[in-house]
C-alpha cells in the first residue's frame, strides 16, 4: 500500500515535469533559468527543496540518531545559514550581472583560467551531491520494494533524465512546487503525530541539551562544526543555488526568496532531529534494518502518514536531482566546451547539448552513489571540497580588489590539494568509514575527522591574501558582454 501511494505521487510528479515542456517552447532562455521569470514564492520554494530532500533528510536523521541532537540539525541549520548569507551579501549584486552560471562570474572577475577550474571543482563536487540522493532514494526501493540496491540506483537514472530533459528549469520549478507543498505537509503531520502518539525523547547526552555534541571532540563536536560550516559557506557556491537565483525575476525577488527559504528550512527541517532521538526508542532494535527514518515510517507510523512523508521525500530527490543535472550541464556546455560561443544564451545548440551533457554526469552520480552508499555524508562532501577550493575566492573577489586569475590557483590548488590529501588518508569521512578511496598509513588517525575541514580552508584563504599581496595586480579581464536570456520586451512566463 505504502509503494502504491508513492508510485501514484511520483505519476502527478512526472506529469507536472512533462507539463513544463510547454513552458520551454524551444527557447534556450526558457530552458537554462525558466525566463528569468520567477517571482520570491516560487523561488523560496525551490531554494528549500536543496535541504528537504532525502539525502538530506535521511542523512540528518541517521546523524541524529546515532551522534545526536546537534550531529543531525547541522545539516539543515548550515544549509539554512548559506541561503541567509546569500541573500545578505551576494543575491541582488550577482543577479544584477546578468550572468547565466556562476563560473561565468569567475571569468568576468578572474579571467578564462578561473572559469574553467571553477567549472571542473564544481561539476565534480556535484556529482557527489547527485550520488547522495540517489543513495536514499535506492535504499528507499530496497526497503519498500525488495529492489537490490544496485538495480534501485540504475533504474531512477530514467525517470529524472526524462522530465529534466524536456523541461529543463521550468521541469525543476513544476516538480519542485508539487514536491514541496507534499512534504510541508507531512512534515508536520509526522511532528503531530510523534508529539501526540509515542511522545518526544532522547537518549542521555544525545538530545538538544547534550553540549558535549558541540564542545567536546570525543562526542563528535569537530565533526559537527566541520559540517555546519562546511554547508554553510561551502553552499555559497552551488552551482544550482546560484542558477536559480539567477532565475529570480528581479535582484529585489531573488534577496527576499533566500531569506523566505532560510526560515523555512529552520522551522520544517531541524525539528527533524527530534523525531528522529524519539524513533531511538520507538524503532528500538529495528533501527539496524535500514535507514531510522525509513524504519519508523515503514514499520511504525500510520500507512497513509508514511505514504504522505515517503511521497514527499521522493519528490524531493527528484527535484533535487534534476536541479544538479540541469546546473552541472549548464556548466560544462557554456564554461568548460563554450558551445555556440559568445551569442550561447541564445544558440539552439546549447539546449541540445545540455541535455546530452546530462548523461555523462547521471552516470558519474550512479558511480559514486554504488561506491559509497552513505546520505548525508555526501552531501557535506560536496560542499566540503567547495570550501577548500572556490568560497575564498568567490567571497573575497567580490569585496576585495587585490587578487587575480593566480591567488584563485594558489587558493584552489593548496586548498584542495590539503582536503584531498587528508581526505584520502583518513579513516572516517564525518564519523562513517572511507570507502570512497582511503589509502591505509598510520600517520593519520580518525581523531583528524572533521579539524581538516577547517585546515583546508584556512590553506586556501592564507595561500589567497599571500598571492593577492605579493603580486603586482594584473590588468583585469573585461567582462564579456552578457547577452539577456529574456528580451528587454518580453513578458516573464506564468508559473
């Protein structure tokens, strides 16, 4: 019954993402940023979807569960902060550029070198990212469907491609509204249904008052400031935050969406965290036959509740999948092969060599969701590398006139090169075993899980500010002319 309900949901899903082909009407603008037409509402929405999904709602509830109150709220509230510092400092002044990715800032600021090494970093960090959720959506057909978790991952892989294919940002914006209102809703049923039936609890030490999870490096709290800040300065430089802040109708639109999605992922995610502590002593011995969160909704909870949440965290994934094929292609299409040239925004080419590019990059995800079958790991991978790499450079090149196409090589190199090196001689990647590419040695032990994070960035900011000073500054590129998406005449496009 539980499947059937969630086969039904994902029916209305694909039919919403077919429905956006009309939208799209063979324009490339259309396709890459929905016209640029999207108001606040619809955008906010969209923004939250990155965290309500199921990688990172089952992540952070197998965090919770297993490190703790504040292991699993580091997720969402990091996410949460990134969407904030967006709109406070970067929304309107880069959606004022009229840029179409953000390597397209890093050309305009730092030169062609720039573009392309921001557009490698960020297509390779967010094939991690897509890898995340396909990982919960093949546990969720392992669980409920009895699928090997292998042939789950392989058999999502169609569906997505499909609707993103035909309806590029406008599939993204139709899937995500559906997704969304889904999941609002049975998250709060699910926090009603907790606090009204088997009531809120927590183990000693695990729940909000535990302190220890934040002060004291045995209870994991390196690890958990690692992944707050990892999200929320890492996030800064999604590729698919940026687009679809770019998306925004307006500079004014876009600011007022990242504060809208901010509270809303406050108040509709960490609350997750509490249900989680309490699905400890629901789910009791249980817990060890899948993801908690799957555990109480397939064994525990009210069928039509679980087909309700499921629906949503499905839908979720969907639309977050879809933003990351659409962003990542974009990327490679406009800033790494220069398809169609200067006039691209504009060229028929780049639609269908968008859509091709999706299927290299849906092929990476599945490799590396068949590597290292964790949730929210990935997720904070992502943005971990991002961190050791790009958000010095991004932050400080807009706000500092010092430093150019080398401080960003310097930055990038020793950042991540520092991450990478730690990454593969530490045993743990946040708390869970390496088994993406650990290289055994006893020089580096578990206890540098979470510290390297820090390490990494401070390498790239210190290799930055040294570069920047020591060098003479270099004649700055001339950003390129931006060609609108949308005509200064057309009306934006109804969603």
């Amino acid at each position: 019954m539980i499947i059937t309900g969630v086969a039904v949901c994902l029916v209305v899903l694909l039919g919403a993402g077919f429905y956006s082909t009309r939208k799209v009407r063979g324009d490339t603008g259309n396709f890459l940023l929905a016209g640029r037409s999207l108001g606040a509402p619809i955008l906010a929405v969209l923004l939250m979807s990155q965290v309500i999904d199921s990688n990172a709602t089952l992540g952070s509830a197998d965090l919770a569960a297993g490190f703790g109150f504040w292991a699993g709220a580091a997720m969402p509230l990091g996410v949460a902060l990134s969407v904030l510092l967006v709109g406070l400092f970067f929304a309107k002044k880069l959606r004022a550029t009229g840029v179409v990715t953000l390597p397209e800032y890093f050309a305009q600021r730092f030169g062609r070198g720039t573009e392309i090494t921001a557009s490698v970093l960020t297509v390779g960090s967010f094939g991690i990212l897509l890898a995340g959720n396909l990982v919960a959506l093949g546990y969720l057909l392992e669980y409920f469907v009895g699928l090997d978790y292998t042939v789950a991952v392989l058999v999502l892989i169609p569906f997505v491609l499909a609707y993103t294919m035909a309806g590029g940002m406008f599939a993204s914006v139709y899937t995500g509204v559906v997704q969304f209102a889904v999941m609002a809703v049975g998250i709060v049923c699910l926090l009603g249904w907790v606090a009204f039936g088997p009531g809120f609890s927590a183990p000693e030490g695990l729940g909000i008052g535990g302190l220890g999870q934040l002060t004291d490096p045995a209870q994991g709290a390196a690890i958990n400031w690692a992944t707050l800040i990892a999200l929320g300065l890492g996030n800064i430089v999604a590729i698919d935050l940026m687009q679809r802040v770019f998306s925004a109708k307006s500079p004014h639109a876009a600011q007022r969406a990242c504060f809208s999605a901010a509270t809303g992922i406050l108040v509709l995610c960490v609350p997750l965290s509490f249900v989680a502590l309490a699905a400890i002593s629901i789910v009791g011995d249980s817990a060890v036959d899948g993801p908690i969160l799957y555990v109480l909704l397939g064994e525990y909870a009210p069928k039509w509740l679980s087909i309700l949440v499921l629906s949503g965290l499905v839908t979720a994934s969907l639309t977050t999948i879809s933003g990351v094929l659409l962003s990542t292609a974009t990327v490679l299409v406009r800033n790494l092969f220069r398809v169609g040239g200067e006039h691209a925004a504009m060229s028929s080419d780049v639609m269908r060599a968008t859509r091709l590019c999706m299927l290299p990059m849906a092929a990476f995800g599945a490799l590396v969701a068949l590597r290292v079958p964790q949730t929210g790991i990935l997720l904070t991978l992502t943005f971990d590398l991002l961190l050791a790499s790009l958000v010095v450079p991004f932050i400080l090149g807009l706000f500092w006139k010092r430093g150019d196409g080398r401080a960003v090589a310097a930055a990038a190199i020793c950042g991540i090169g520092v991450r990478v090196g730690f990454f593969v001689l530490t045993p743990t990647i946040y708390g869970v075993d390496n088994t993406l590419f650990y290289i055994p040695n006893d020089l580096v032990t578990a206890a540098a899980d979470g510290w390297t994070t820090f390490l990494g960035a401070i390498v790239a900011l210190v290799a930055y500010v040294t570069v920047a000073l020591v060098t003479r500054p270099a004649t700055q590129p001339q950003p390129p002319v931006v060609v609108p998406v949308v005509a200064p005449e057309r009306q934006p496009v109804a969603v």
